[in-house]
C-alpha cells in the first residue's frame, strides 16, 4: 500500500465545510471516492476538529 500525501488526501476533501470533525473529514472523502491509502492516512488523524485544509495536511505530514 501506498502511503498518501497532503495533497493526495486534499484531492478527496473537495467540498469540506470547516470546521469538521474527523468523521466528517472521512465520510467526504468516501464521497469523493478516495481510495484504501487515503482513507488509511484520515483513519491515522487525531479525533478532533479540524479547522482548515492546513490543519488537515498537518496532521497528514506527521502521521
């Protein structure tokens, strides 16, 4: 499996009304059709609300 990157992950979160909880974020990304390697990256987040695609593609980077 492929390890997914910031922008890899932001190509599926198209659309996202911040704030957003996790499950939010993931459920988008379903929506949007994302495959196994970036819902495996949104799975690895910390439960919490994200604020903004930066803070997003930050917990990507360090996960």
């Amino acid at each position: 499996m492929s390890q997914s990157n910031p922008i890899q992950v932001q190509k599926y979160l198209s659309g996202v009304d911040y704030p957003v909880t996790k499950r939010q974020l993931l459920d988008k990304a379903r929506d949007n059709g994302a495959g196994e390697d970036v819902l495996a990256a949104l799975e690895k987040l910390p439960e919490r609300d994200y604020n903004g695609p930066n803070a997003v593609s930050a917990e990507v980077s360090n996960a």
